[in-house]
C-alpha cells in the first residue's frame, strides 16, 4: 500500500521568535529557502525570524513573512527527505504555502504576494486603530461554546464577527477593540469556559478587512494563478480549489470571509476515507501545533494523527 501525505499550514498566531533556528542550522535546503526569501523580499529574514521580539514579530508586516518562509523551509526539508502531499490545505495564512504546494503560485510569486498581503493588512489594521484612539482591533478565541451560539453572540455586539470556525469547541472572534470587550463578557454569559485574546494584528476574516481585500485585490492583479497540480482546499468554501481563477478570487475574499476550517476537515477526511488504495499521514509542517489539535478534535485525528514537523529532532525522526 503506497503511502500519501497530506500538508496543513499554520497560520498567523503560531510564530515565535526563534522558530526554525535549529531546522535550517541543520537542515541546508531549509537555510537557502530562507536565504531567497531575503534576497526577494530585501528583507533580512534570518534577523526576523531569530532576532526579533515577539510584539514586533507578532505585526503582520513580519509575522505573515515569516510563518511563510518557516512553513516552506520545512516543506522544503521533508522534499529532500522523498516527503511530498498528495493534498494541501492551509489555514487562513497558512493558504498561500499551500497555493504555492500545488503548484498555484510560483516560489518567487508567493513570496511577493505573502509581503504585500502582510504590509496591507498592518496598514488597515493601524488604521482602524487610530481611528479608535489608538486602541487596536483583533481577534479571540472562544472555547466550549457551540460555534452556532458564537455567531450569535457576535451577530448581537457591535464591530465583532465569527470568523474562523476551528472546531465545534472552538470559534474565533475578530472585532474592534470595542466589539472584543462586548464579546466577551457576552460570551461569558453565555457560558464560554475562555476568551483567548490572539498573537494577531487584526479582525482578520471579517467585513472590517475590506479596505484591505480591495487593496490586495489590485496588488494580484497581474500574479498568474495556475490550476492546481495537487488536492488543494480553500478557506472561503470549506471544499476542494480545481482551478486557478477560483483560488485567486478566494485570495481576495479571504481576507473578508470566515475561515471554514471544519468544512474542509470532513472534505478532506472524506477523501482518506474513500482512498482503501492508500495509507495516509497529515502533517503540520510550519511553527507550532494547533492546527494538529485540531485536526484531532474533527474525528479523524484517532486514525490518522496528525504530526507538527517543526524542529530539526522531528525533521531528523522522519
């Protein structure tokens, strides 16, 4: 029985500083994705991601940057190791490792649609920001509370939104800083056991990103989306991306929509299910481990586990 893999991206939130320090001083492949990264982007990637304090890292300007070049660098280790996905999803951010998996984006595209992407959306944020004296929008967390009574709530407060639906114990909240505080204490009420404030930047996946889709929209105009070459998924429909038009236009809507996380785990375990053909292995390649929790929370973690790949030992073990 042939084994397949299939590759979930992280997405903004899992960066620290550090991250991939001990993959790319082990690992050569890794270390010259890094490297042009920085000579596309004129940015000093090494110092970014391995000098950079965690409130400076956490600004979508870097921090989408470099989750970007941690998660390819990996991907890129694991390519030298014959470790290639049959299928790739990605979540929010994480999406644009996956295009360029699937052979939608080129190296050199992804990298310069991932920076601009990133300087707008920090742009917007700060905006919205100083409109607001200074007092930063973001997103939340809510655990133990049905993800059908969070849009409730969030449809009841003033600048909040259900935006990423992660599992059915756990949906995020993206709002000004008002409609967090409102969210909150809503949630509660409501019987929400925690309302984690997110390492992120913005209201991402919301209708208060919509300057920022408009603005990305133009900056894509010229890219070149191809078809996928692999199984590709999209956080704007929760289903299976088959052309190249489809996952440009999602792009842009991304930046407004919820990112439905749980869709496109029953899609994908659907298809591992029907595959008797072969043995699959999902894998997390990029910082942290979230997405791998959960995976496990979907129903399909007990047969096929999902593993975080993100150190230079774990990278070694495969």
């Amino acid at each position: 029985m042939a084994k397949k893999y299939a590759f979930l991206f992280p997405g903004q939130g899992a960066q620290a500083p550090g991250m991939m320090k001990d993959v790319c001083e082990a690992f050569p492949e890794a270390r010259k994705v890094i490297d042009d990264i920085s000579a596309i982007t004129g940015v000093d990637m090494p110092r970014l991601l391995w000098d950079t304090d965690k409130e400076v890292l956490s600004r979508s300007d870097n921090s989408q940057l470099a989750i970007t070049a941690a998660s390819l660098a990996v991907s890129a280790v694991l390519a030298e190791k014959g470790i290639k996905p049959s299928a790739v999803m990605g979540f929010s951010l994480g999406e644009f490792p996956a295009l360029y998996m699937s052979g939608v984006l080129s190296f050199e595209d992804v990298i310069k649609v991932v920076q601009q992407r990133g300087k707008i959306m920090q742009a917007v944020c700060e905006e919205i920001a100083s409109r607001n004296e200074g007092h930063a929008p973001g997103m939340a967390a809510v655990i133990g509370l049905e993800p059908e009574k969070v849009v409730q709530v969030a449809a009841a407060c003033t600048g909040a939104y259900a935006a990423n639906m992660n599992s059915p114990r756990q949906t995020v909240i993206s709002a000004t800083f008002d409609g967090l505080a409102q969210a909150e204490e809503k949630c509660k009420e409501a019987g929400a056991r925690r309302f984690i404030r997110l390492a992120v930047a913005g209201p991402f996946h919301s209708p208060l990103m919509q300057k920022a889709a408009d603005e990305f929209e133009k900056a894509i105009a010229g890219v070149t989306f191809k078809d996928p070459s692999i199984t590709l998924f999209s956080n704007v429909t929760g289903k299976q991306v088959t052309a190249g038009a489809e996952a440009k236009a999602s792009a842009v809507l991304h930046l407004t929509h919820p990112v439905l996380w749980t869709d496109e785990e029953k899609v994908l375990g659907g298809l591992m299910t029907a595959d008797t053909d072969n043995e699959w292995q999902v894998l997390e390649p990029g910082p942290g481990k979230v997405l791998s929790g959960l995976w496990r929370d979907s129903g399909f973690g007990e047969k096929w586990e999902s593993l975080p790949v993100n150190t230079a030992e774990g990278l070694s073990a495969l």
